[in-house]
C-alpha cells in the first residue's frame, strides 16, 4: 500500500479509534504496461477484521473507471457505508440497520459513538 490504498485504510483505523485490527488482506490492481503506476498501485481492495467483530472492506483506486473510494463497515446490527470515502469533499456515509434510514448523513460523532453496532 504505497499510495491510494493507505488513505483508505488510516481513515478506517481513525473511525475506529479503540478496536484492535486482528487479521487484514488486500489485493491490489495495475494496468500492465501502463508507466503511470510504475512505482504506485493503481488499485487496491482490502479487508479488516477487528477484535470488535466489525469488518472493513474498502476499495480506492486511481486506474478504475470511474475514480473509487469506498468503505462498509459490518457490524452484528447494521452497516455503515462510505462513498466516496477518501475525497476532498463530498464524502458520505450512510447507515443501515441499527436505526438507520439509509440516507447519507455528516455524522456528529465522539468516541467511537456511531459505530457501536455491536
């Protein structure tokens, strides 16, 4: 994870400030031949488990079309969904289960508060 993959991957451990990642896989994607991703993935997938029991699954990607940033986290009681997840702007989350209406939200949230879905 040189480039795109480690934003993704810092803002799921910033939202989930006081779990422990327990176990973590990727894969990651580069168009053959293409110079522009001779030293940087072009894209990356990836997986969390937390001692928590949440699960993170993200994708970022600057060679797809069109440009993703995304993340879900799993919870025993709903989700929580994140697209674009990693922009400058426009990123939204939405929430389903747990009370959630799935509609995209800017959550206030503190300590963890918006992801006790367990």
């Amino acid at each position: 994870m040189y480039d795109i993959g480690i934003y993704g991957l810092n803002t799921s451990l910033m939202m989930l400030p006081r779990d422990e990642v327990v176990s973590v896989s990727a894969l990651d994607s580069t168009p053959a031949g293409d110079a522009r991703f001779k030293e940087v993935e072009g894209g990356l997938e990836w997986r969390l488990r937390m001692k928590s029991g949440i699960t993170v699954a993200g994708s970022s990607s600057y060679c797809w079309s069109p440009y993703v940033s995304r993340q879900r986290y799993f919870g025993a009681k709903g989700s929580i969904g994140m697209q674009p997840a990693t922009t400058y702007y426009d990123n939204r989350i939405v929430l389903e289960g747990a009370g959630g209406g799935g509609e995209g939200v800017r959550p206030k949230c503190q300590n963890n508060a918006f992801f006790s879905m367990r």
